[in-house]
C-alpha cells in the first residue's frame, strides 16, 4: 500500500474529507482505530462509502463488521471488490448485501484481469448487463481468458477499439481472435499503434487479413524506430514518404524508447476453504450447477503465509502451510472420496471461520458474537447459509481441547496443540445413523494411497488400497477407514467373499508409500446417507481395501444399427455441407473441437459408403502445421516434466494460457 493514500484509494473527494482519517485507518486495516474512530464519528459521516473502502482493500473482516453494525451499503462496494479482485469480499457482499453491482464491476474485473470475478459475477448475477467495455479493456491489457470466456458467455460483445487496444499493445493472439471470431471490425488506429510500439508481427496479420490499412503516422513511427522490414507493407498504403534528417531521427529515437514493464504477484495463502455444493444446487431443465461458497475456513490464530504440495500419491494430496520463518503450521491430508476434511497440526492453534455466514449452536448452546468458551473433543457446529438454510458439521479433536466460539469462528486456546483434527458435514435429511457412522470412525484417516489394475480377457479390475493412521492411541477398536463411493464404484464393488485377484497386476503408488499396502480390510458397502453429488447420491464403505471389476464391453467405430432408409438422403446432404467448414481457431482448445467434428464426419462418409480419401486428406493438411512447427501455436516436448503442449501454453506466464495447456493437469 503506498505510503501516502489519495483520495481514490479511500473512496473520498478530496484530502479534506472529514472522513479521510476514518478511511485510511480502514485501507491501512488498523481495526483497533477503525472500532474507537466509529465510536466517536458523527453518524453522518459514516457512508456507504465506509464499506466501498474496506470491500476496494479486500478487508473482508472489515466488510462483515460493518454489515453486522448496519452501516449502509452500496453497489460501488461491489463494483470496486471485483475491480480489486478481491473474490470473498464479492461473494459476502453478493450474499448479504441487497444493493448488488452495477455494470462497472465486470468491466472493472475484464480490465484488470480477474478472470474468476468475471465467472462469478456472470454466474451469480446473470440478470445485471454489463457493457462491451468489459472485452475491449480486456483485450487492451492482454487478459485473453477473459476476452475468450465474454465472447462465448455474454452478449454485450465488443466494440472496434478492442482490436485496436490489443494491437497497439502487442497481443496477437487476441487480434487473431477477435478477427475471427467477431465482426466489429476496427480501424487504421490498430496499425498505426502496432507500428508505433514495435510489434510488427500484429503489422503483417493485419496487412495479410485485414483492410483498414493505416495512416500516415504509421510510416513516420516506422522511419522513426527504424523498422524497415515493415516499410514496404506501410508505402502499400501511402506510398512513399520522404525520411526526416538524422538529427529529427535521433531526436524522436530518444523520445520513443520500448519497454516492458514486468509484474510481480505474491500470494499470501493462509487457509483453507470448504464447500458442500449440494446445499447450493441450482436444478434447471437442462442442467444442474453447484457453486462453491466457502462454508468453513480452516487456519491457525497465528496466520500462515505460504503453501505447498509435499506429498501426493493416485488418491491422496498433503498440502503443507507453513509460517514467516518456514515452519509447518498445519498439513492438510486431502483424499479423494473421504466425508471427513483431515488437518494434521503441528505445534498451532487451530482456527476455524464461517467466513460469510453465522454459527448458530455448538454442542446444543446457542452462539452469539460474544465469543464463550466450550470444551471437550468433539463438537456439534450448526451453522446458517443462503436461503436460511443450516448446516451441521462434526468436528473431531484427538485430545480435550478447549476453544473460544463466536458466530464467525471457532478457535482453539493452545497455542502448541499438535494433532489431526477432522471435520464432517451431516447432510440436510440425511438417515438417521448418519452421524453415529461418522463418529465411530472418525479417528481412522487415509495418508496414503495405492492403484493396482490388472485384467484377464473379459474382466478389468482396480483395487484401491489406503494406509491410514490414528488419530488417538487409543481409538475406538470398532472404528474402521469409512469413505464414500459413487454410484458407478458402488456398481463394479467386488464382495469381499467373492475376491480373487489376477497374478498380472500394474500397480500405481507413491514414492513413499511403496507397494500396496499389506494390512488391507476388504471393504463393506454401508449404503447412502444423503452425500450427493451431480454424479448422484455417494455410499458409505467402510475398509481400507475396494476391489472394482467391471466386464469389458466391445467398443467399435461404426454403429452397431443400420442407418434408417428415410435419413440416408438428408444425412448425404448435412455430410457434403459439413465438409465444407474449415477450422478457424488458432490456438489448440478450440481448434481440437473443431478438427475432431471434422473427424468424424471421415467415420459418417464411410458408413454411407462415401469416399473419404479428400476428408482425409484435409485433416492431414490441418493438423500437420501443428506438428511441425509451422503455425503460430504448434506442438513442443515438455522436456522438463513430460508430455506434448502448445508453444504459448509452455511459454506462458499466465496459468490459464491456452486453458492452462502448459500446467502439469493439462499434458
């Protein structure tokens, strides 16, 4: 934050404002001074503008303190959170703010680049407009992601200075897109500014496909940077232009210096946040959506300030937090298909928010802003979400603790506890047992995974195996591994009666863990208890071992049916003006869409015994630029960890450049 705030900065007029202290203590997160400068401010300079400076600095403690006070709220809050790209504030303010946004928080968040601001404020308020500035400011900053997602989501499109920004400003890959993809055009101001600073590979595309042109100041930049090689694609235009002396040349050399300026981000990531997407599921005749919004948050009273994955195998995850001096504060043990969120601790007071939302009851007492103190090792939380829905959660401690409790957070009052602490959703109308299952075996935690697959001619099998720890010396004798199980893993579950492995087997498995674990339970398949996701209601299994065999099924490329007699003829006519199309995308996502319609249209011929040596041979002449390196965008060897990516994908700074196509998840 700089050291001296202008007015801007504090969402105020001017320096004199009577609110200027009030504010800055505000921008600058001094919540002791902000409380007594509330406690003596006359009521009319507290505004709503308060509020739009805690939501423009993300001081999102701030933003709920003033929300719980009744201090008045505006859409510019709103507008400058997403502008700021401060995501929880926006979301908070989305949830419990009735003033919503205006159309300057998604031009705001397109210019500065907040790419899930812009999907969130599309998703959850679909019904405010917002203007075409947002993709021309986009496109003007390079922020393409954003420019691809308002294209293909919104319809406020752009306008033809969007191809001018990114032009002027040096980013090809939108100017390709936006020239095939849009029709707003642009103007000779797109040339002129590529000239100007010296991106002539955005010259010659737009000389080869477009017909603007430029104007004359275009060759007076070229003469003045001396850039030569452009000189006859500008005299096309204009024809030739008499070159100044050398000394007006020196002069406007000296003037026009390129540059780039690098950004630096740091990340301070202190927590970790926990959704239950079924209590937000949005069910519409076409679709069903699930939204995160962060239930519980969990930290340390001491904050965290980095991350990292220290340890990973095909079903588990350790993400490690650590402090300013590098010490671990927590690891959280992640593992795919567990009901419980497992936090090992290591010498921390564990920390645990609602973030948005109240804690209404903890083990049957009610929960004020008041902090209590409660203790024992497991606790009841019920806490409130959108629509006046609750929630139950479980939380599980090894040893009695003692905690303070408030309707926002829930922490621990040792400062040196070491331990795994576990937390468990009861879902809404959930059977009863629920809950009892997930105590009797909350104290068996899965650290480690193994994936053995093997096969005989008609049957695939897969075994998951998973080391677990204790969370007590003393744990409960009846408590075994529970996990959850989609449909699908419920369908292939072998019983463990009717076990019988082949001697072929593949194993996959972490470098630590070694081979699969000796000690395994076979499992047992509990049945549902109301988990559901969009792909459908999950069963409780109890045991560190799942066998899964599934019957292989024939799979061919020509339909298993005849075509019918009366579609021959109109499937004849869509083939012959489908193979017609020829793939416009330039970068590898969508072009992969568009080639792989183009293939199969290749399978559709030959099932209507059509020739498809001409299809053929234009998949062939599309795809091979890409292999040889021969577009703007080709295929490279990732030699540092493997896999094919795209060239800018590889190159890019950005993590979602080409969708993230050179990001491990992606090869």
């Amino acid at each position: 934050m700089p050291a001296t705030l202008q007015p801007a900065d504090l969402v105020i007029s001017s320096l004199a404002d009577k609110r200027y202290i009030l504010h800055a203590a505000v921008a600058r997160h001094d919540v002791s001074c902000v409380e007594r400068l509330l406690l003596c401010y006359r009521r009319d300079l507290i505004t709503s503008d308060l509020m739009a400076c805690a939501a423009r600095h993300g001081h999102l403690d701030l933003v709920q303190r003033f929300h719980l006070r009744g201090i008045p709220c505006s859409s510019k809050a709103m507008d400058l959170a997403a502008t700021y790209g401060h995501l929880q504030v926006l979301t908070f303010l989305h949830v419990h703010a009735g003033e919503g946004c205006s159309d300057r928080a998604m031009v705001g968040a397109a210019e500065a680049g907040h790419l899930a601001i812009v999907q969130f404020l599309h998703t959850a308020r679909p019904e405010q407009p917002t203007s075409f500035r947002a993709m021309d400011y986009a496109a003007r900053n390079g922020h393409f992601e954003i420019v691809k997602f308002l294209h293909y989501n919104r319809p406020e499109g752009a306008s033809a200075v969007a191809i001018d920004f990114a032009a002027s400003h040096g980013h090809l890959e939108i100017v390709q897109f936006l020239h095939t993809h849009r029709h707003e055009g642009c103007s000779t101001y797109a040339m002129d500014g590529a000239v100007r600073n010296g991106h002539l590979d955005i010259v010659r595309f737009l000389h080869a496909h477009r017909t603007e042109g430029c104007s004359k100041k275009a060759l007076l930049y070229a003469l003045q940077h001396q850039l030569h090689d452009i000189l006859p694609i500008l005299r096309s235009y204009h024809g030739l232009l008499r070159p100044a002396s050398s000394a007006v040349m020196v002069a406007a050399r000296a003037r026009a210096k390129f540059s780039r300026v690098r950004t630096r981000r740091r990340y301070f990531l202190t927590a970790i946040t926990v959704s239950y997407g079924d209590d937000r599921r949005v069910e519409e005749p076409s679709k069903i959506e699930e939204y995160f919004s962060a239930d519980l948050t969990f930290g340390t009273v001491v904050p965290s300030i980095s991350r990292e994955v220290v340890a990973f195998d095909p079903l588990t995850v350790h993400l490690q937090y650590r402090n300013e001096s590098n010490g671990t504060t927590f690891t959280v043990l992640l593992a795919r298909g567990s009901p419980y969120v497992s936090i090992n601790y290591t010498l921390n007071a564990p920390m645990i928010t609602t973030t948005y939302f109240n804690i209404l009851w903890c083990n049957n007492a009610s929960i004020s802003k008041t902090p209590t103190t409660v203790a024992g090792s497991t606790f009841t939380v019920v806490t409130q979400i959108e629509h006046q829905k609750t929630q139950e959660w479980l939380i599980f401690f090894p040893t009695n603790v003692t905690v303070s409790i408030n309707s926002t957070s829930f922490a621990v009052q040792d400062e040196t506890f070491s331990g795994i602490v576990r937390a468990a959703i009861v879902p809404r109308n959930s059977p009863d047992g629920t809950a009892a299952h997930l105590r009797q075996h909350a104290s068996i935690v899965p650290v480690a995974s193994a994936v053995s697959l093997s096969s005989n001619v008609t049957t695939g099998i897969m075994e998951f195996t998973w080391k677990t720890v204790a969370t007590t010396t003393d744990s409960i004798a009846a408590a075994s591994l529970l996990m959850l199980a989609h449909p699908h893993h419920v369908d292939s579950l072998v019983p463990s009666a009717t076990r019988n492995r082949s001697s072929t087997t593949t194993v996959m498995h972490s470098s630590s863990s070694g081979d699969p674990f000796a000690s395994s339970t076979p499992s047992i398949l509990l049945g549902p208890f109301g988990h559901r996701t969009i792909k459908g209601n999950m069963s409780f299994v109890l045991g560190n071992s799942w066998l899964l065999a599934d019957t292989f099924q024939e799979v061919g490329f020509n339909s298993r049916h005849p075509i019918a007699a009366d579609a021959i003829a109109p499937l004849l006519v869509a083939l012959k003006n489908d193979s017609n199309f020829t793939p416009q995308a330039l970068d590898p996502y969508f072009f992969g869409k568009e080639i792989a319609r183009q293939a199969r249209l290749v399978l559709i011929a030959d099932e209507l015994n059509q020739g498809t040596t001409k299809l053929l041979d234009q998949l062939e002449d599309w795809l091979l630029p890409w292999f040889v390196g021969k577009n703007f965008d080709f295929f490279v060897y990732d030699t540092v960890w493997g896999g094919v990516c795209s060239v800018k994908g590889l190159r890019g700074v950005f993590w979602m450049t080409d969708f993230g196509n050179g990001w491990y998840n992606d090869h």
